[in-house]
C-alpha cells in the first residue's frame, strides 16, 4: 500500500503529544521532589530579587535538565514505538 499525502504527520503529532505529556508529568514530580527535598516550593518568578541567587539557579537547572531529557526520550520512544508498529498498519 502507498503512503497517503502528509505521512509524516502521525510521527511528528506523537512526538509532540508524548513530549507534551513527559513535560507535564516531570514538571509535576520535579516540583514534588524540590519540595520533599528543600521544605518549600520551587520558585515560580526566577528573576525576583526575592528569590536568592542559588535557590533560582538550582531550579531552573533541575527544571530545565530535567524536563529537557523526558522530553527527548519520550519522543524517541513514541518514534520509536510508531515506527516499529507502522508495517502492521500499513498492512491492515
């Protein structure tokens, strides 16, 4: 069977879902974590002279890392995922 026009719309649409759920859920535990571990919330307003130096240096790298590599790996594994099961749709 051919591929139809736009077949590379479901791999690029997955990636984007699978990135936007591993974002989400990271941030969520990232945010337990920095909480268990430190007593108080991350800090939401990094530029405020409010917050220290080091406390908003420490999350944006926690946050940005973190999310950074669920990111990546989700949409490698949705990729992944797809491309494995592609032949059988293909097929149907």
């Amino acid at each position: 069977m051919a591929k139809k026009d736009g077949g590379e719309v479901g791999p690029v649409l997955m990636g984007f879902v699978a990135g936007f759920a591993a974002e989400f859920v990271m941030r969520k535990a990232l945010t337990f974590a920095w909480t268990r571990a430190t007593g108080e919330e991350p800090p939401t307003d990094l530029e405020s002279p409010d917050v220290s130096l080091g406390r908003a240096l420490g999350w944006a790298v926690v946050a940005g890392v973190g999310v950074e590599v669920a990111r990546v790996l989700a949409v490698r594994a949705a990729r992944q995922g797809l491309i494995r099961t592609a032949p059988e749709v293909l097929e149907s």
